[in-house]
C-alpha cells in the first residue's frame, strides 16, 4: 500500500478503532496463566499506541507531503544514476542546444490541490538523475487565444525533507493562483516542481559533487529542458524563476544568484544562506562546498553582479538576518525585496508559507514584466548594496530592499 494512500489511511483508522475496542473487550476476561494475560494485556496496550502513533504520522506527513513513499521514509531511495564532473557551469562541456529534444509522457495525479497536475519520470541526460517531476498548466494555455503563446516557468522547489507535491498539495499553489491567473492579477506560469529528496537521509543542497549528486544540473539544466521541449513554455532566463520555502527556499536563491543566465527571479521564504542551515546538507560537508553554494558569498565575490530579482522573506532567527545579509551585499543590477514576518505568524512550517504564494508571485509578475508584456525585462529597481541594517529596520532602504512589515 502506498503511504500516502487512501487506503493506508483508512486502514490505519480501521485498526486505530480495533486497538481501543479489543482491550475493553478483553481486559478482564483473558484466561490462562497470570503471566500470559499479562503478556496479552501488554501486547494490546503496545498494539494501541502503536497504531496510534502510526495514524497520528501518516495524517501529519498527509497534511505536510514529507515522504512520497516508503523508500523515501525508510531512507532507501536513491535517484541518482551517476553524478559525472560537470564542470563550474554545471554542463560538462555539452552543448545543450544540439541535444536531442526530451518527450515525455504525462499522467494525472490525484489528490487534494493535485487537479490539473500532471507528472512524469525523468532522465536527466545531463545530471544523471532519474526523479518525477510535477507540471501544472494555467487556465489560458488550452485556449485557442494562446495557441501561439509561450508561458513563463515557475519552477518550486520544497523543502527537506519534503514531497515535490507539497506546493500543490499543502500550500495550495493552484487553488490560490489560478483565479489569479485567470483575472490577470498574476502571469499565467506554468508551475512545475521536480523531485528534491535525491539520495536517501540528506539533503543535497542543490549542489553538483562529483561521484556522488549532481542535483544543481537536474534543476537547473535537465528539468528546464524538459519543460521547453514539451510545453509552449518561454526560454531561460527571461521567462523562469524559481521558488521554495526552507531547504528549497536556500536553493531557489542560490540557483538564481549562481545561474542568472537560467533564472530572472527568486523567491525564497524561510531559507538561509550558509549551507550549514541544514543540518544534514550536502554541500555543508567542507568549506569548500559550504563557499560555493552560499548565495551571500557568490554575490559578494562576485565581480558582474547577476542581472537577477531576489524576493527573501522570514522571521528573526529564521531567514529574517539571511535576507537582510544579502541585501546588504547586493549590488545594481542585483535587487532584494525582503519582508519581515513577525513571530505572532506562527512557526517553521507550511501554515507559515502557505499565505505568502500569492504576495509573492505577485511580485514575480511585477518584477519580471509580465503584466504588460515586458516578459524578461531587467530587473529594473535600484541595488539594495549599501543599505544598512538600521534602514532595512525602518524602511528607507530602496524599492526593491525595504522590508515590508505585515
């Protein structure tokens, strides 16, 4: 049975219920030895925590989309093929125009927040990892209106550990957007969220390391290829940007800081800079790695600041002071829009992120030029380098690094 299935679930309750009924029932009318009714009596009670306990996870991993599967929960899964020496930009040297182009098949996917979501198995023919990516269209893709159209890509990244679903699932994605969308408050994105959870027990930090992940080429090389190969969907960088809470939210930064010529925008709700804000990452294993995939680091070493868009939301002591780090760093054409969330907002978790997918594609859609045809302009606020601590606080910073207080 899968484990986010429904009939897991039910089963659960079935046996939840059997688990409080059978000691009430039998309790005092066991027979035999004292020490086997005592046995049977401890078997009962452990029997009824257990299944408990059991019910009380799957509805909480339901709720949250932790674990996709069983291998994913028992840290048996692994979806890298090979993780070659791809070089500094991620490539290995191909050239990926005279790839061949990717066709994928699609099926549907079920589930609360799933309708329209469709999923497929990947090969990534470049970073050597084989996951399912989810991809949701908007409303005015089918219309004849558009049949010539291209979409800008939304690309959303959960966070660790996590379900490539979650967007869909715990934060409602479609169901807050696609009003949206369809009264032309928000671009029409396509939305598409690729598996994160590549190797059993860690977190891959987005980072490519040789012999062993090759995860940054898998979301920034393979899965948007697959994407414009098969869908009307706009070329990088002008018409994707990409998103995630926590883990994912890290990533998104990095992955727009490090590859601006893939990405136009981030989005980041709840991330942190240095990899070592997870525990488990990857790319936390030696300084060397830790340097390479810290957005701060990259944007404050770099000698041509990224021409990207950099949306950074959090609470004080979580994403808060990397948001405001980076603002400060940042220069022209380099934008940093942070927003403060106050405590009272609640903890590190999807109620947390769930009402800020609207306010941020908003923000996507302003500040890629999307709402009057300007798909793709240049960033266009001024740099946030240079502000300082007490004016992000206050508010004086520039357009793009005020913190916006709730």
């Amino acid at each position: 049975m899968s484990l986010t299935g429904t009939a897991f679930l039910y089963t659960l309750i079935v046996l939840s219920v059997v688990a409080v009924v059978l000691p009430l029932a039998l309790w005092s009318r066991l027979r035999g030895p004292r020490i086997a009714r005592a046995v049977a009596r401890v078997v009962m009670v452990l029997f009824a925590q257990g299944t408990a306990v059991a019910l009380v996870f799957v509805l909480v991993n339901n709720q949250n989309n932790l674990y996709d599967s069983w291998a994913d929960l028992l840290g048996t899964g692994d979806h890298v093929q090979e993780a070659a020496n791809l070089g500094a930009d991620g490539t290995g040297g191909i050239s990926l125009k005279r790839l061949p182009k990717v066709r994928q098949h699609f099926t549907d996917v079920s589930g609360p927040g799933m309708k329209g979501v469709r999923v497929t198995q990947l090969k990534g023919r470049v970073s050597g990892v084989n996951a399912e990516v989810y991809v949701w269209l908007p409303p005015q893709y089918g219309e004849p209106a558009y049949r010539h159209h291209k979409f800008p890509v939304a690309e959303l990244l959960s966070g660790y550990p996590g379900s490539a679903k979650a967007w869909f699932g715990s934060l409602h994605a479609v169901n807050q957007l696609q009003p949206l969308m369809r009264d032309g408050r928000v671009a029409p994105f396509i939305l598409v969220a690729p598996r994160m959870n590549l190797l059993a027990g860690v977190d891959t930090g987005c980072a490519n390391i040789t012999g062993t992940v090759n995860a940054d080429t898998w979301l920034s090389v393979d899965v948007p290829k697959m994407v414009t190969d098969n869908f009307r969907a706009q070329s990088g960088p002008a018409g994707w940007a990409v998103a995630g809470y926590s883990a994912g939210g890290h990533c998104a930064t990095k992955l727009a800081v490090a590859h601006p010529d893939r990405y136009r925008a981030a989005v980041s709700m709840s991330g942190y800079n240095d990899p070592i804000g997870e525990r488990n990452s990857l790319a936390a294993e030696t300084p060397a790695l830790r340097r390479a995939n810290n957005p701060y680091v990259l944007l404050r070493d770099a000698r041509t600041p990224p021409a990207v868009a950099l949306y950074q939301s959090g609470q004080p002591g979580d994403g808060y002071e990397a948001a405001t780090g980076l603002a400060q760093v940042a220069k022209a054409p380099t934008t940093v829009h942070v927003v403060y969330i106050p405590k009272s907002a609640g903890g590190h978790n999807m109620a947390l992120w769930k009402p800020q997918v609207v306010p941020a594609f908003r923000w996507l859609t302003e500040e890629m030029g999307l709402l009057h045809g300007r798909a793709g302009a240049t960033p266009h606020a001024r740099s946030t380098g240079g502000s300082t601590p007490a004016e992000l606080a206050s508010g004086t910073a520039s357009r793009a690094g005020a913190v916006r207080k709730p």
